[in-house]
C-alpha cells in the first residue's frame, strides 16, 4: 500500500512546491559557500588589519555563523534559536548603502541581521540582501525571502558556482578571485611591514604610556580594595577604554563598598554582558549601567551555591566515566555563563545515568574532556583532550574513549612539552630584542607560537626594542601601540 502511494504524493509535492523549495533542499554545503563569497570577501578579517575591533566583531560573528549553516546540514534538525549577527561591511563596487547605515570614513559600516531560516538557500539570501550584495549569481526562484520581483525558476545543476570572468566584466560586480589574488600579489614581508610601521607606532606607545601607568594603579587599587584574584578584560579594549571601565567600577566602589566586598576572592572580567562565567568569574557587562552592576554582586552568593553545585555534576560525570576530569577551556569553547554551563553539564548527566556505560573505576584518571553541544561525534583534540557531544551514542562513545586513552596521554604529555618550550622561547625573544610585553592572542596555538618565536630569535630586529609585541593572525598596529605581527609572518622580499 505505501509503496503505491509513495510515487503519487512525491508527484503532488512537485505540482504544489515552489521551485525553490526543490533547490533549497538539494543546494550543498559547497555551494552555499560559493553562493556567500561575495559576502566573505566584503567582511573577511583579512581587510579589517588596521581596525582590530571590527576584525574582532567579524571573527567571532563568522564562527557564529559557521555553526549556523553547519547545523542546517545536519540530518534530521528540526528548527533552530534565532541568530543575531553583526558584520562590518567593506565598501565594494556591489555594495550599496540603502536602508543600512552609511559608511565609516574607513571605508566600512555596520550591519545587523538575525537569521531564523531553515534552509541553506534562504539563508544564502537572506546573508546577501541584509548586506546589500547582488544576488543574480544565484540563478534560482525564492519567493519566501526575497524582496524583488522573480524571474520563472530554473533548475540550477548540482554543482559549486564558478562564474566566468566575463560575468564579472559585463556585470561590473567585483570577481572575489581577483581580491584575493591581490591580497597574495601584495603579500607583506615582516621587515617591509616594520619599515612602514615602526614610526607609527612608537608614537602611539609613547602616547599612552601614561595612560597604561593609569590602568596599573587603578587595577591595583581596586585588586586590593575589593580583594579580587585579578581583573581582566574579555576583548581588547583599547586602555583609554579600560581606564574608563575601572574608573566607573571605583565610582560604585564608593557608593557601595561592602556589596562589591561579596566578590573576595574572585576574577573579574569586562565582557559583554553581566552574569558568572563557566569558570566562576564575575562578568560586568560594559553597557550595562551601575544598577545591573550592583544587582549583579547581591546575586553572588546565589552564584556561588550554582558554582559548588556545578562542581559537584562534574564529579559525578568524571566517576561515571573511569575518572575523566571535565574542564571547561575558554580559549576553544563558546562563552558560557554559569547556567548555560550547567544546563549542558546537567543534560550529559542524565543521559549517562540512562545509560550506564562500564567503565572500570579511576581507569581514565589523568586525561581531559570538554562537553560540546554542536556536534555529534566524539573526537580528540590535538591537545590531549576529548570533546565530547552531549548527544552522543553512550556506546561509541565508550569504544571511542578507550581506544583513543593512549593517543590522548601522548597528547597530553606533548602538550605539556609544548609549553615549557614556548615559555621558554617567549622569554629568549623578550631578553634578545629588549621588548617591554611578547604576547599572543587566544586563538594562537603553543605550536603556532613556538613556530613564530623560532624564526623571530634568527633575525635582527632593533625595530622592536621596548615595544609590545602581540602574535596573531595578521598585521596590525593597535591604537595603544601594540605591534600586531601574524604568527606565520613572510621572510625576505614580498611575494611578487
């Protein structure tokens, strides 16, 4: 009977559903990718060097969008949350500025959307409209989100987008090839870069010297006023920015000392918003004014009972699971509070107590795992760690784990290794080129920076003597000063 019936409704569906619902449900990952690269090269990080915050804004909102579209692949979702994106937009050729706000005197503006779509073709489009990027490379029918009037449907063939370059030529749009292709033919050379921005940035260093002698007094005295472990700051707010945040946190020091005296003991952080992080940091939100603040410390005691309970669901997950310890690492999971942290914590637990799976007692002890909510396959991490979905299968995941233990020792110890080299290699540069600060951003890998400094102590550098040095992923010098050099930064002359 079903068998009869299948063939006539799969014809229904044909008559009655839009073109494009067809297109949407077989456009792949690949050609989404293809479909959005107009919208890669106008927000890519790349062209954003000389203005870190916005590089920083469209970092992050770039990863947020890749699970976005990862988990539109993946088989059998059913809806998901509403994301909020901003980008900053780089003026190009296809660009226009209607209905958005308008461009920056650096050649850039700002663009909000929220994405609830539930396929990879409205998604794509709606991507491009909310930037004000064409859309006519994409040769298809989509009546449910765009805004113009449609051509007749075509059936577009089942493979990744590659126009000629006389589309381009006819169009006038920008081909992104050729954006890239110059990016590679003005490929910078770490001495040319230093040449061009050495002047520039000992001026702003020099200027802010006595701005950064501010931000140590008042970290200092508020560190042993309020008795806090530390503060830090989440993002990098220029030090104007964080004289300002502690001058505001003193101000209500003084209105309100024994409130804020609840946070003994504590690390404090400047991020977005005000709550208690996965780690049990008090997070005071930047754009929030004194009263959330002051709710914030009166609400601590509340966090702190959550913090031991939390504490406790890791202990119970670790003895299920032959010892393993549960951590939770900031620079390679998404920023948690403390009850989302728990929530998930809380999820893989009650499954696991579902599900028993044998492990002989303290048999894992000495190895790491961190929980991930956006995948579905355990794997283990390059260092030494397991991530470990919340929605795994108990069972594979039990053979994955034991199978793995040893690699994930070996990872572990490497690890380990790792550091002490990179420390070391950190303090050799410091001493040789006389630098005031070497550091490097979070997402910089010990391998990566190990890499860096290796090749940085086999040069002569006078350029740096008492600068800040920070490692990262591209070129750029920081409002205060900072010389912002890419990890894998280019010896010798540039690429011709």
């Amino acid at each position: 009977m079903f068998c009869h019936l299948r063939p006539v409704r799969r014809l229904c569906l044909e008559k009655i559903s839009p073109h494009w619902f067809l297109y949407s449900r077989s456009l792949s990952g690949a050609e989404a990718v293809n479909a959005l690269r107009p919208f890669y090269f106008a927000v890519h990080p790349d062209f954003f060097g000389q203005h870190p915050r916005e590089r920083e804004v469209n970092e992050n909102s770039l990863k947020r969008l890749s699970v976005y579209l990862e988990n539109l692949q993946k088989p059998g979702f059913k809806s998901l949350k509403p994301t909020q994106l901003t980008f900053y937009v780089r003026e190009t050729d296809q660009n226009s500025s209607d209905g958005q706000e308008p461009f920056s005197t650096s050649g850039f503006r700002a663009v909000n959307f929220t994405l609830q779509t539930r396929d990879l073709l409205s998604t794509v489009l709606d991507i491009l409209n909310s930037c004000s990027l064409s859309t006519e490379h994409i040769q298809s029918s989509n009546t449910h989100v765009h805004s113009q009037p449609l051509k007749e449907a075509k059936r577009t063939p089942d493979r990744p987008i590659k126009w000629d370059k006389s589309y381009y030529s006819f169009t006038g749009f920008k081909d992104p090839d050729e954006d890239l292709e110059q990016v590679s033919r003005m490929e910078t050379t770490l001495i040319s870069w230093l040449d061009n921005n050495e002047k520039s940035a000992v001026k702003k260093l020099k200027n802010s010297l006595p701005l950064r002698r501010e931000l140590d007094r008042l970290k200092d005295e508020l560190s042993h006023q309020l008795q806090l472990s530390d503060i830090r700051w989440q993002r990098s707010w220029g030090i104007a920015h964080r004289c300002s945040q502690l001058h505001s946190l003193g101000r209500l020091a003084q209105q309100n000392l024994e409130t804020l005296k609840t946070a003994k003991g504590c690390t404090l952080i400047f991020t977005d918003r005000s709550g208690m992080s996965a780690l049990g940091h008090v997070m005071l939100g930047t754009m929030d004014v004194h009263h959330h603040w002051t709710k914030l410390f009166e609400r601590l005691p509340t966090y702190f009972d959550l913090q031991r309970r939390l504490l406790l669901l890791e202990d119970q997950i670790s003895y299920l699971l032959g010892g393993i310890q549960v951590v939770y690492i900031e620079e390679l999971q998404p920023v948690l509070t403390l009850e989302e942290y728990y929530s998930l914590l809380d999820v893989f637990y009650n499954r696991l107590l579902k599900n028993r799976i044998p492990f002989h007692p303290r048999s894992l002890r000495g190895l790491q795992m961190i929980l991930n909510r956006d995948r579905y396959a355990p794997s283990l991490h390059e260092l030494g760690h397991f991530n470990i979905p919340i929605l795994c299968d108990p069972a594979s995941l039990q053979w994955f784990i034991l199978t793995k233990a040893q690699q994930a020792r070996e990872n572990m110890k490497r690890k380990e290794e790792l550091q002490v080299i990179e420390n070391e290699l950190i303090q050799a540069s410091t001493r040789k080129f006389s630098l005031e600060k070497l550091y490097k951003e979070p997402s910089v890998s010990s391998r990566q920076m190990v890499d860096c400094c290796k090749r940085l102590l086999e040069q002569s550098l006078p350029y740096l003597h008492g600068m800040h040095l920070c490692v990262s992923h591209f070129y750029s010098v920081l409002q205060d000063g900072d010389l912002c050099i890419p990890w894998n930064w280019k010896n010798g002359e540039a690429t011709k």
